[in-house]
C-alpha cells in the first residue's frame, strides 16, 4: 500500500465470535520515506466493555506475518469512572452547606465575628 509519504504492509484480520463476525480490523507496518524506519500502527476495536487491538509484527517470509493481539477488557470503564468522580467533585463543591461552614471558619479565623445564616 502506498501512502502520501510512506509504503506499508497492510493485514486484514476478521474477528468472529462463534458464527457472527464481530470487526474486520487493518493493522499496518509503515516504512516512512525520510526516516527508512518502520512503524507500526495497530488496529483498534473499540467497545464499551472490551477494548481488541491488532498490530503487525515481524515478516516471518513467504508471506507469513507474525500478530499481536491484546484483548483489553473495560478500558473504557476507567475513563468513565474518571469522568464520574470529576462530576462527584463538581457536585460536591457546589454544595451551599460547605460555601457557609467555609465562611463560619474564615470568619472565626479573622476574628470579625460576622454571622452566617445557613
């Protein structure tokens, strides 16, 4: 396969589960022309409780390819959970109850005395 500025050897990897095929994924090894130096570019399916990545590894000869294969399970749960501990701590700042006890010790603090009604 010939890109604007690299050629490459391009896999097609079909993934079934039992009958039903699942994804049809394309890794790559790409030769860049100025750097001569191979890369690899790995091809990814992405689902919310499993993550299937695919990469080219070494050309074994005649037209043989050794393959990498990680299947990563819920990698999309840790930024889900990210994203809800974020929100969490959103909600929690917005919370009035901490804005006046935060102003009751800053008031104690500097010795003004000013009452805050809650």
């Amino acid at each position: 396969m010939q890109g604007p500025n690299y050629t490459a050897y391009e896999g097609t990897i079909q993934v079934f589960d039992d009958d039903s095929r699942i994804a049809e994924l394309h890794p790559q090894k790409r030769t860049y022309l100025v750097q001569k130096m191979p890369m690899t570019e790995a091809a990814i399916d992405a689902g919310l409780f499993r993550d299937l990545y695919v990469a080219l590894g070494e050309d074994l000869g005649k037209g043989a390819w050794s393959l990498r294969i990680y299947h990563k399970p819920f990698v999309r749960w840790l930024w889900l959970g990210t994203l809800i501990m974020a929100l969490g701590g959103l909600l929690a700042a917005s919370d009035r109850r901490y804005r006046v006890l935060a102003r009751r010790a800053d008031s104690a603090r500097t010795g003004k005395g000013a009452e805050v009604r809650p």
